[in-house]
C-alpha cells in the first residue's frame, strides 16, 4: 500500500539541508521498505516450508506443477528486469522516447507472467486444488498470490508512470522516480527465484 | 522576522492579510488546502508536531479506554463470584485491555514523541515523508476506531492478546470480533511500517550538519532502533493476520489441526513479531529517561556511547529470544536452552542501561521535579520487573509461571512500571515545549506518588497470586476456594483492585492537571529553557515556531546546547555558565533563514487512511463494499502521486521586489 506513496514522494529537496548520507531520502525509505518486504516474504515462505508436504487431500505439489510451462513465465519475468534496466537507463539519459517505451514493455511482460499465473492457478483448480483443500493448497496460493499481486501493483505503477510521464506530470527528479519503480520491480523479481526454486525445483 | 515561503495563508495566525498567495491547482484533483486556524487545518496538516500532538491526544483517549477495561477486569475480582462480567465479556474485557494498551497506547504514544520531537533533537524542519508521516497517524486512529467499533457490532475479540490459533477459529471465537482484531491491527500495522520507513530516514538522512551519529541525543538513538525494530517485526504480524484471515473469511485451513496444521506456526509467527514488540514499546521510554536524568542530575549521561550502543544490542538479541513464551508448548530440550540462555543474556544489555543511570545520577546535583521523579520511578519499578522476568528465562521456573498471574505481574512491571512512567516522564519534562506552560509541580507530585502506590498495590500482590496458582485468564473466583492465611486469594486479590483505583486517581491528576494548567491558566507561562536542558529541541521557542528553527544549527558537541550555555576549564573540570539560554538562541537566530519551504498541507493522507477501514467492513459485511474500498485505495494513491509533496515554484507568486529566488514572502511570527 505504502509502495507507491513512497516512489512518489517527493518532499525533500525543499526545506531541508542536503542529506546526512547523501542517499536521497526517497531511495532510502524504498531501500527501507524493501528490507521490511523480505520479511513478509520470508514470514510466507516458511509457512509454506513447513506446509508442502502436509496434504490431506487433493493433488500433491510433484503431481501438479508443470515446471517447463512455469519456467517459461519466469523466464518472461527475469526478461522483464532487462528492460526495467533499459527504462532506467533511458530515463537517466532523459530520453522520454525510449523510456516511456522500454517502462511499457516491462509492464506487458510483468501482465504475461501474471496472465501463466492466473492459467496455471485456474489449471491447479481444475485438477482438484483449490485453497481450502489441504495445507499445501493454502499456503501455496497464499505465497504465489502474494507474489503475484506484488507483480501486479508493479504494473500499475509502470502504467502509471507511463502516463504521468505523457503528461510530463512526474513531480521532482524523474529519473529517479523510475530507478525506484526499478528497484521494486528487480525485487519483486528476485523474490520469484527465491520461489520458484523453494516451491517448483525442489521436490518435497 | 523570519520569512516563510508558502503557498497558504499561514498568517491567519499572526493576524495579517495574505497577498497574492495562489494554492496550487495545477497538479492534482483537489485545489491545494490552504492553511487556516480552524480545525481543518488539523485535517489537511502534514507538520510533524501537529501531527504528534494528535498522536499524542489519541493515544491517551484509547489509554483512557483500556484503563476503564482493567478496572472493570479489577471489579469482576474484588470479590467472590463477581457479577460484572460475564464469561464472554470477560474474555473479550482482557482481550482488548491489552491491545488497546499496547497497539493503541504505548505505540502510538511514543510515536507521539518521535514525531515530535526526533526532528527538533536532530536539528531538521520536518521529517523525510511529512505526507506519510500524515497518513501514518491516520491509519492509527482509524484502526484503532475500526478495532473498537467491534464492541458496537457484536462484541469484541475475545481470544487474548496474542490471539492463539486454533483458539482464534470461528469455531471457538464466532463472533466478529477476531475479525475486527486482524483487520484493525493490519490498518494500525500500516501505520507504524510507515512510520518506521518514515522516521528511520529522517535520523540517518535529516540531522543538522555536524550532528554525527554519535552525537544523537539517546532519545533520537532509541527510536531508531525501536523504527528499525518495527520495520522488520511488523511484516511478521501482517503475515499472521493475514492467514488468519484467510481462515476466518476465506476457511483457507493454516490453522486447521484435522488437515494437519501445526498449532504452533501461529505461535512461532506472533512471537518472533511479539517479542521485539516489547523492546518497541519500552525502548523510547528508556530513550526519555535517559534525557531526564541527566537534566535533573546536572551531569551528563554516564557512558552515552554504552547507553546507545546497549540499546542497539538490545535490538539485536530481541530477535533471538521469542520462543521464551513458548517454554510449555513442548519445543524440546534444545530450543529450550537456546532461548533460556538468549533470555539471560538480553538482561545484560538492559542492566546495563540501570547501572548507567544510576551512575549518572552518582554524585549529582539532583532536582526531584516531576520528570524526574518519573524517571526513577521507571528504574526502580522496571528493575522489579526486570528481575522477575530473569525468573522466566529459568525454563522449568517458566513453565510453573505460564499462564499464571505471576506472568501478569512482571509484565505490569516492565510495561506500567517502564513505558508508562518512561511516557509520563515525557509528558512534565516536554510539556513545557510543547505548550508553552509548566504543568503543576505540587498536583503533579500527587500524580506520580499515587500512581506509584496504586501500581504496586495493583500488580505486586500478582506475584504472590501466580505463584499460588491464580490463573492469568480466570475470570471469577469463589470463597471456598480461596485458601487461608497470607495467601487468601480473596485478599491479594482486594488489594490488587483497591490499587487499581488508587492507580486510576493518579491517572486523573494528570487530566486535572492539563486542565488546571491551561484552562484555569494557573501554569507558569514556560521559559525556552526551563530545566536548564541538554539538547537541541530546547534551542528553539516553547511552543516551537512551525519551521522549527530560523537557523539550522552546526552541531560541534554531543549536548549541542548545553556546550553553548556552559563551558568547562580544562584544569580544574569545573564547568561554569557562560551564556544564558536566550543569549543562545538569540546569538543563533541573528541572521535567521530567509527562504524556508516547509511541505504543503495536503488532502490525500487521511483520504486514503479512510479508504482502509472501508475494505474492513468490506472484508466482514460485504464483498461489493470491498471493491468501493479498494476502488478509492487506487484512486487516492494516483491523485497522492500527482501531488507534489512541496507545492512547485509556480504556485508561489513572484514578490514585488522582482527578486526571482524568492517567491511569495510571507511574514511570520
């Protein structure tokens, strides 16, 4: 909820001394923000540690997953990192052109991971596992819907973004307004490895 | 004359008329809110003061709450086979006395402090984030009015504080106020993870120049670790609520012991957020008194270097001794001697921190004014309290003390003894600055000796109770089986609710007091200065001007203020006054800033502070009120973002003289 107040405040330059640090303010409370996230992720992910095997009925998770069709949307997302990098590299070049392109194609590759995650959830619930049919079922949409509602706010922050960006309404230093979206969106993307590994690649 | 630039009518307060000032309509939905002496200007504003007096004001109003809860607890046990309470209201009482002191008291009130008076102590203007810091206190109150809006809509939650799942099921707790419990605690959760973001970037960022890590005043040094201690613990009980949320709204089964669950996830989650938690709650108050004494003992603190870095280390091993709470659940010999010896060793740091005061007070020239005499009363009581708690860390002592009143006991002791009288000491010693007037010395004397008496009355024959078996959540006792001799239930427990009056009339002192102070207008108007103080938030005027400072000062000193009013020979260490206070600050303001931007009022923060209690009621009544709330969460993010948090140059009118650096000037003050 904070996140994107975050990215946008810019309450600094004015009023106040040059930082103690020399961190803006504003990368710093992101900074802070994500080091508070690795513990809602970290708080998820042992909840599913401990729960995966734990099935009382329903499918269990090596029966389930299909790991080619999962590693191609996490292929899409990492992908995505790479142009959020293009999108910081444009925007610190002042190059609005390229910018509002390469922060677009992020988001519609953000929206494909999202859309093999509500494919693959709605396949998982065809095949007998829904949220309330055993432990596994709970914490494993718990964890990947927190994931994927993560991915889903970086969205609409880029979209975001993008138009406030068409409008030239970006208050404060743009560029780095972008590069905090960025430093989201790279987190969000390596909290999916640390998933995609713990839940997908290990078998329980 | 200091000259604010701004786009407001700011001198709606000095009484002039404002020229060509021009809210901004440029960027965001709203016209900008300008600035107005009336109670809008409560609503819209982002000042870091403002917004601590409201902390503060709601914090004591939710205080006022719960101690009604406690004595209403007190009254179901004065005597046998008490007829207040029922069982179920009875669960509920105990239930909510807690939260509301814990996540609705003491947090909130010493958020109330760090806002406050962190950004004066380190010499900035305002805090890093003022519109979040805004939407902070927002979500606290509507939190917590969200969480107490339970008792009007079913009752109350009803499975204590620490809420154990699978206790806290629908099938054991049917009623909504679990409900009301998680989503209320995830709004108010909100706020303090934003606080915490907030105030973390202001201490490392926002401190004056020369003002080196080091030379922090320890209030400052305590906030920090206790931000830090809430930025990494909150995310834990916001997993804990959520799951069980899921469970309760959506019958996800994490808690669900026939599909296999392990009661003891709950446990380990609401733990390791649990015990940091109190270190969150008794830290500023460590960080008040250890600005109090040494004002009082005329000495500087002893070993200020070992008094923050023992605080830090006190968040450091806070991480690591949460399953002592766990000690009867059967963890096993090994975690149990793991966390049994954590225990032991986070009393070091703390006694530590006792031995430091009392040094610091060794051979000074002490003053009992009120602050001060709180300030002991801290260490005193917070000693008890601490040594019963060593009594804990022994795990087969524990396990006999589970869910016993002696478990009550000790953590009044450390919890009423230390925050409270650490707050309370803030309150007389700040009080001043804050509002321009001395509260009353004689009735504040009373205060402090009745809340004393009436504390040890209430909670000291706890102990004597729990050892004898009391349970923690018995809600009714009988005559026949109240044994005989010293160790009569029925005495101890008399004497504990006579005691809890007794506390309740000192609390009463301190309303009488305000009102005596400022209604009656009996204090003395206060001085800038008038403990004769140590740190930076005494170089400024009582109440601070809204930019805090004209001149934002070089720090050279740990106790900046106090090298400017004393000086000390470097023979003979015999310290001597030099230059008053007001020599002080009138030497600083001499050449005063000219162009101040403070951070622009803004409708936002209590707009999407709103929009969270509405997904609550949502989330319990109604799935479509839901979307309306998550529909306005988007739309008050998107016109925030617009927002600039400063409003842009161009909303400030060029002045007449031409000069394009300075906008529209605003005379003040």
């Amino acid at each position: 909820m904070a996140e994107s107040a975050i990215a946008h405040d810019h309450g600094v330059s004015h009023g106040a001394h040059a930082s103690s640090t020399g961190l803006s303010n504003n990368k710093m409370g992101m900074w802070m923000f994500l080091g508070s996230e690795c513990l809602l992720f970290g708080g998820l992910i042992s909840t599913y540690m401990l729960y995966r095997g734990r099935v009382s009925s329903g499918p269990q998770p090596n029966n389930i997953f299909d790991i080619p069709f999962t590693s191609v949307s996490s292929f899409i997302l990492l992908m995505s990192s790479l142009t959020m990098v293009l999108a910081v590299s444009s925007a610190q070049r002042k190059d609005d052109r390229n910018t509002n392109l390469w922060l677009t194609i992020t988001a519609l590759l953000g929206a494909t991971f999202v859309g093999g995650q509500v494919y693959e959830f709605t396949a998982f619930y065809r095949e007998g596992l829904g949220f309330t049919t055993s432990l596994f079922g709970s914490s494993f949409y718990a964890l990947t819907g927190f994931h994927g509602v993560h991915v889903s706010v970086g969205i609409i922050m880029l979209m975001a973004l993008v138009g406030m960006n068409r409008n030239n309404r970006i208050p404060g230093d743009k560029a780095e307004v972008v590069e905090l979206i960025g430093l989201y969106w790279h987190f969000v993307d390596i909290i999916w490895i640390i998933i995609f590994t713990l839940v997908y690649l290990i078998p329980s | 004359m200091t000259i604010i630039e701004r786009p407001s009518t700011e001198v709606a307060i000095a009484g002039a008329v404002p020229v060509g000032v021009k809210p901004s309509e440029a960027l965001g939905v709203f016209k900008r809110p300008a600035a107005s002496s009336s109670w809008r200007d409560w609503v819209v504003t982002v000042d870091h003061k403002k917004l601590g007096i409201m902390y503060g004001v709601a914090a004591f109003v939710f205080f006022l709450i719960g101690g009604v809860e406690a004595l209403l607890i007190r009254l179901q046990l004065i005597a046998p086979d008490g007829k207040v309470l029922n069982a179920d209201q009875y669960n509920q009482m105990f239930t909510m006395h807690a939260t509301t002191m814990v996540f609705l008291f003491v947090m909130p009130m010493a958020a109330a402090f760090a806002n406050y008076f962190v950004p004066l102590q380190i010499g900035a203007r305002d805090v890093a984030f003022p519109r979040i810091n805004a939407f902070g206190f927002w979500c606290f109150l509507f939190g917590g009015l969200f969480l107490n809006s339970s008792w009007f809509l079913g009752g109350g939650a009803d499975g204590g504080w620490f809420m154990y799942a699978p206790n806290s099921s629908t099938l054991f707790s049917p009623s909504h106020g679990v409900d009301f419990w998680t989503l209320g605690l995830q709004i108010t959760g909100i706020a303090s993870l934003t606080g915490a973001i907030n105030l973390i970037v202001t201490i490392l960022n926002m401190r004056a120049p020369g003002m080196k890590m080091m030379r922090m005043p320890i209030f400052t040094w305590m906030v920090l670790v206790t931000q830090f201690l809430l930025l990494f613990a909150i995310p834990v009980i916001t997993v804990a609520l959520f799951l069980l949320t899921f469970q309760r709204s959506f019958d996800a089964t994490f808690f669900d012991v026939a599909s296999g669950a392990d009661p003891l996830l709950w446990q380990h989650l609401f733990w390791i957020f649990g015990h940091p938690e109190v270190y969150i709650l008794i830290l500023p108050s460590f960080g008040i008194i250890s600005e109090v004494i040494p004002v009082f003992s005329k000495k500087p603190l002893f070993g200020y270097p070992v008094v923050a870095m023992s605080g830090a280390a006190i968040g450091f091993v806070g991480w690591g001794v949460w399953a002592h709470h766990m000690f009867a659940s059967g963890l096993g010999p090994v975690s149990v001697t793991v966390f049994s010896m954590s225990t032991m060793a986070i009393a070091v740091p703390t006694g530590v921190k006792i031995v430091n005061w009392i040094m610091t007070m060794w051979g000074g020239k002490l003053t009992f004014a009120v602050p001060m005499l709180f300030a002991i009363g801290l260490v005193t009581q917070f000693t008890i309290g601490g040594l019963s708690g060593v009594t804990h860390a022994v795990a087969p002592s524990d396990t006999q003390q589970t869910d016993t009143y002696y478990i009550v006991a000790h953590f009044h002791y450390v919890l009423f003894g230390g925050a409270v009288f650490g707050l309370f000491a803030g309150f007389y010693y700040w009080w001043p600055k804050m509002f321009g007037r001395q509260l009353s010395e004689s009735i504040g004397k009373w205060n402090f000796w009745l809340m004393v008496i009436g504390m040890n009355m209430t909670f000291g024959p706890m102990h004597i109770l729990g050892l004898q078996g009391q349970p923690r959540r018995m809600f009714v006792w009988t005559e026949a089986r109240a044994g005989e001799g010293l160790f009569n239930f029925g005495f101890w427990n008399r004497i504990s609710s006579i005691g809890s009056f007794i506390l309740s009339i000192g609390i009463l002192l301190f309303i009488i007091n305000i009102f005596y102070t400022h209604k009656m207008k009996k204090g003395a108007l206060a001085s800038n200065d008038p403990w004769d103080a140590r740190t930076l938030e005494w170089m400024t005027d009582s109440p601070p001007k809204e930019h805090n400072f004209d001149v934002i000062p070089q720090i050279n000193h740990l106790d900046e203020f106090f090298h400017r009013k004393y000086e000390q020979d470097s023979a003979t260490h015999s310290v001597t006054q030099v230059h008053s206070a007001d020599e002080v600050m009138a030497e600083l303001n001499a050449h005063p800033d000219e162009h101040i931007h403070m951070p622009s009022r803004s409708y936002w923060p209590i707009l999407l502070a709103l929009s969270l209690p509405v997904i609550g009621y949502g989330l319990i009544y109604n799935r479509m009120l839901m979307a309306v709330g998550v529909a306005m969460v988007l739309l008050t993010m998107f016109g925030w973002a617009m927002e600039p948090a400063t409003s842009p140059d161009e909303d400030f009118d060029p002045p007449e003289s031409g000069d394009t650096h300075a906008k529209e000037l605003v005379p003040h003050g």
